[in-house]
C-alpha cells in the first residue's frame, strides 16, 4: 500500500512509496496553472451536466457536484482557497477540494474525462478569452490612431527609406500605417481564435471513453464551434497555442517598430513628438533627462515573446503522439504572452492618443534631403522627358544644390532650365511640400483628402468589428 505524504494521490493506487519531495515539486504545475481555475469550473460543471443528461451521473449527483463547483469559485476568488503543490495542478486541488466539502459525488466528476483532456479544454477556454481581451486593447489603440490621424491629416513630415529623407508624406498618413499593421494583427488573431475555439473534452487519456457521453452538447454549453474530431490529436494538440504565440509575436514586431519610431521621435535631435511626462520616466544621476520608457520596454518586450514561440515550436517538434509530461511547459510561455501583449498595447492605446506632435519641426525636417526631387522627376515627365533623362537631370540638380547649400525649391528658374529646357515656371507648384503631398491623390496616397478617407474607412471598420 502506497505511504500517505500527507496528501493522497488520486492516481495512488498503483504505486507502493509516496512521491519524492523535490520530483512532487519538480512536476508540479499548480503555481501557474491556478489561472486556469475558472475556467476549469465551467469545463467540470458541463462535463457533469453532460454526464447527468446522458445518465452516466444521478441528478443529485451533478447538482450536488455544480453546487459545489460554484462554491468553490467563490471560494478562490474571495482568497480563501489553500492551493496544494502535493495535488500537483490546477485540476487535482479543485477536485480534491470539491470531494471535501460535498463527499462521494465529488469523485464520480471525473468520469468520461482525464487530465488530458481536461488541460486541453481548460486552456483552450483561457486563450479564447484573452484572444478577445487582447483584440479589444488592440480596437482601442486603433481608435486613438485614428483619431489623431484625422487631426493630423495635413501636417506634412518625412517619409524615409534606408532611414534617409526619401518624399515628403503628412502624419496622418504615417500613423495609418500603423493602423494598418494592426489590422492584419487583428484579423490573424481572429483566425486563430477559430482553430481555438474546438473543444478536446471527451477525448479522455488518448483514445476515447466507454462512456455514452455527449460531446457536441458539452461544446454547446461551453460556446466552442465543435468538437475535436480525432482523440489522439485533441490531448496532443498544441498547434493552437503556437499559433497564437506567432500571431502575438508579430503584433509585438509591429509594436517594436512604432516604439522605435516613438524613440527616435522624442529625441531632442529629432523632436518630431513629445510623449507626456506620465509615459516617461527621469535619470537618477542626470537631472534633464525624460527617458522614452514605455516605447523602449514595448521594444525590449518583443524579444521575450518571440523567445515563447522559438520555445513553443522546440517544445512539440519531438513528441510522439499522444499526451507526454513536456506539455506541461506549455503554459508559462503562452500566459506570459498574454501579460507581455495586453500590457504593451494598452500602454500604447494610452500612449498614443496623448502624444504630442511638433509641427514645425516635422515641417522643417521635410525640407531637408531634397524630398521634392522625385516629384520634380514626375514633372519633367509630364512634359514629354524619359523618365530615365529626368532621373538624370534631376540628380545633377540636387548635386548643384547640395553644394549652393539649398533646396531645389530656393533654385532660380533659370538655374533649373539650365537642366532642362521642359522646366518652367509652374514647376514650383510641385517643389512644395504641400503641392507634393497633396498631387498624391488616389487611394492608399499620402494625400489628406486620401488620408481623411482612410479615416473614415476605418472608422466604418473599426465599428463593423465592434458589431461582430
């Protein structure tokens, strides 16, 4: 007969020493998958309604057991739940609780099921719940971008490539595209939430149960889509979590590459953006600085996810089906995932509708770096010059400026046809800032009549989301 540690294995009958101490810690799982508990109430709670309804469990049985379960979440979520290491996980400490505070019935919950499935269902139904969590923090960082980038739909500024001052575009235009990378995050996301949303339960250990159990109206009481349609699989399944991972891997590049361009903003070298004073934190030794923190951790933040997925994807890539003790690694990775993604795109839902742009020095740097050059090439082609000649002339025409230490735009008339004789005097309407963003007006241009369009596209988006 196996010895007592103080806490009886509900898996105890075949072995005949108690669990060692340090592998009873070592194996346990309940100091992070204790999140897990609601979830893992309701998962219990149809299961017995299921069994009840197929008449596997008396009725008394299964309201004693849903009494009991719901008890039990009051319990937890008033503080007063003793969480147990020997119990292992999340599963054991709830069902040892249960059989304690309800008797005999309390052991019947666990018919039809294992900690397989269960796990599986359990975590499923967390993910799916934070997937929305995490859209809807995503939704109201794009309803600050929006909303700025209307206010902001004339102001001209910079677009780089290479990170060299390549065309003149307004920052309306710029924050779009920070609208648009949330929106692929958001539709992926989306995606993955349907592969989620399958439920596991009633594949049991691995390969079923004997029991006539009812798994399509477990599925309908917990809300998933449908039902796991292989045991092997649904127990072994970790797809849905790599998914996910990868799907918040890449929205935190995305968030990486807004936090670095929020940086480089709000340096005094550059000074495009001032961020609030509560977004900032100051230098202990150095008595002026206002340090860009919450961009800079949003940044930092994006490694440590990846780092899951990397971990994710070397986790499963040698497992044999079906369940295997590895999974159990699973779930640290994804929940930190979770705190690492809501908490940097709430930072920046706050963030961004507080900043603070400095338009004459966006102005300003857009005057810098010829930025009107390809614009001057355009006219010339208008005018019946090859593109490549105007390529050409244009360059010369830059070089001439670079040295006379101005903008093609503080060029004389005659300086310019000197380049070519097709250049005439409307060609300033092209060599201003605003005339260059302005003549690109067509959809997805840096236009602002195009930029207040993409607004409202996205604003009739943003709400057919909201409906669902």
């Amino acid at each position: 007969m196996a010895k007592d540690n103080g806490t009886r294995k509900p898996w105890g009958g075949r072995f005949e020493e108690a669990t060692d101490a340090f592998v009873e810690a070592f194996t346990a799982s309940v100091d992070f998958d204790r999140r897990l508990y609601a979830h893992d109430i309701a998962g219990s709670i149809a299961h017995a309604r299921m069994l009840a309804r197929a008449g596997v469990l008396g009725e008394a049985d299964a309201e004693a057991i849903v009494r009991g379960l719901e008890a039990l979440r009051a319990e937890i979520e008033a503080g007063r739940f003793t969480w147990s290491v020997a119990l292992e996980d999340v599963h054991m400490n709830i069902e040892a609780r249960l059989t304690e505070r309800i008797g005999e019935a309390g052991k019947r919950l666990h018919t039809g099921r294992s900690r397989n499935d269960q796990v599986a269902t359990d975590l499923r139904l967390w993910l799916r719940e934070q997937i929305d969590a995490i859209d809807a923090e995503i939704g109201r960082l794009q309803e600050g971008l929006v909303a700025l980038a209307e206010r902001e739909a004339d102001t001209v500024m910079p677009g780089y490539t290479h990170l060299q001052v390549a065309q003149p575009v307004t920052f309306g235009h710029h924050l779009m595209a920070w609208f648009e990378m949330l929106r692929r995050d958001r539709d992926r996301l989306a995606d993955c939430r349907r592969r989620v949303n399958v439920m596991p339960l009633g594949a049991a250990a691995l390969a079923g149960t004997t029991f006539p159990i009812d798994r399509a109206y477990t599925a309908g009481l917990l809300g998933f889509d449908g039902v796991c349609e292989n045991s092997l699989d649904a127990v072994s399944d970790r797809d849905f979590a790599i998914e996910f991972v990868s799907c918040c891997a890449l929205l935190m590049v995305h968030l990486s590459r807004m936090a670095e361009e929020l940086v480089l903003w709000a340096s005094p070298h550059i000074g495009f953006v001032r961020l609030p004073d509560r977004f900032c934190t100051g230098s202990s030794i150095m008595p002026q600085k206002k340090n860009p923190d919450v961009p800079e951790l949003v940044r930092g933040k994006c490694g440590r996810v990846q780092g899951h997925l990397v971990a994710l994807l070397t986790l499963m890539k040698g497992q044999p089906l079906a369940y295997n003790k590895d999974n159990q690694e699973d779930k640290e990775p994804v929940f930190d995932t979770v705190d690492q993604v809501l908490g940097s795109v709430r930072a920046f839902a706050d963030l961004v509708p507080a900043l603070e742009p400095d338009r004459g020095r966006m102005r300003a740097a857009a005057r810098e770096g010829f930025a009107t050059a390809t614009d001057l090439a355009d006219y010339l082609v208008r005018k019946g010059v090859p593109f490549r000649d105007a390529h050409e002339i244009v360059g010369r025409a830059v070089r001439h400026a670079q040295a006379e230490g101005c903008d093609l735009a503080d060029l004389p008339l005659e300086t310019l046809r000197g380049f070519s004789e097709a250049i005439d005097e409307d060609v300033r309407e092209v060599l201003t800032l605003d005339g260059a963003v302005a003549a690109r007006d067509h959809i997805g241009g840096t236009a602002p009549a195009q930029v207040r369009a993409a607004c409202a596209r996205a604003r009739a988006w943003l709400a057919a989301r909201r409906r669902g």
